[in-house]
C-alpha cells in the first residue's frame, strides 16, 4: 500500500472540502443565472394582448389582491398549502421562480403574460388548485393582466 507525506494529505483534503462545497452551492441554486428556458405553463398558448400595453402597477395591485392573493399570498409571498401538487404549495411570486425573471422587460413580461393568459396545472397527481385561465377565460380584461403583470414585476425589482 502507497503511504502519503502530510503535505500531499493536506491537499487531498483541501481538494475534497473544495468539490464538497462547490457541489452544495450548485445544489442550492444560489449563483444560478436566470434560466435560457423559461418556465412554461402546462396549457398550450401564445402571448396575449397585455404584453402590449403598459401597465398600471397601483391598479395591478388592486386586480391582484382581488383575484390572486388567495392562492399567491398577499404581496405573493406563496406559503399557499396545495395538496397533490409536487411541491404541497403553490408557487411564490415575490420572488418568482427564476425561470421566469428576465433583464429584458419584454421576456419577464411575456413569461408572466402566458400564465395569466393560459393557466397552468402543477405537477402531481391531483392538485387542488391550479392556476386559471384568466385571458382564455375572459376573467380579466387585457389591461388588467398588463397591470397584474407589472405589479409582479414590481415585486421582484
């Protein structure tokens, strides 16, 4: 068997805390870029008609806290138990999933845009709750998904 001198020792070891801590901060995601694909939600569709308009953050605030606050959490804080789902929750929006955030305006907005649009079902094997489809639905109106769509923006600055 191949005996080892001290200094070669010390260097295995500082190697292996090395991998060791480099795997653990890759493992918690924190350092993570924002995502080249975006979280999509599990209905199909495009961008709808609030990608293009500006919207309101003070009215998206109110449209909000009527509509979204008793799945997201007020502020969209989350911690909205969902059993079935994968995660038992329902996602936080402040912060949002990273697959979502963008530095560019236009991509955060149309990737917020096609859940308000579209809806989505979490994975797991009966959800309680999904998230609706307020465009296809006409649940809102084009401007207030544009003003929901800002505030979350805003949440996340």
């Amino acid at each position: 068997m191949m005996k080892l001198h001290r200094p070669a020792v010390r260097w295995i070891a500082l190697f292996a805390l090395l991998l060791l801590v480099l795997s653990a901060a890759a493992c918690s995601g924190q350092g993570k870029p924002e995502s080249d694909e975006p979280v999509k939600p599990s209905n199909p569709g495009g961008p709808g008609d609030a990608v293009n308009l500006t919207g309101d953050v003070t009215n998206g605030k109110a449209v909000f806290e009527a509509n979204c606050v008793s799945c997201h959490g007020p502020e969209g804080k989350g911690g909205v138990a969902n059993p079935g789902s994968l995660d038992g929750t329902v996602p936080p929006l402040n912060p949002i999933d990273p697959g979502l955030k963008s530095s560019d305006a236009k991509t955060f907005t149309t990737n917020v845009d096609l859940f308000l649009e579209h809806g989505s079902t979490p994975e797991g094997d009966s959800p309680t709750l999904s998230m609706l489809k307020f465009g296809d639905d006409k649940l809102l109106k084009p401007q207030e998904i544009a003003d929901v769509i800002a505030y979350v923006i805003s949440l996340n600055k």
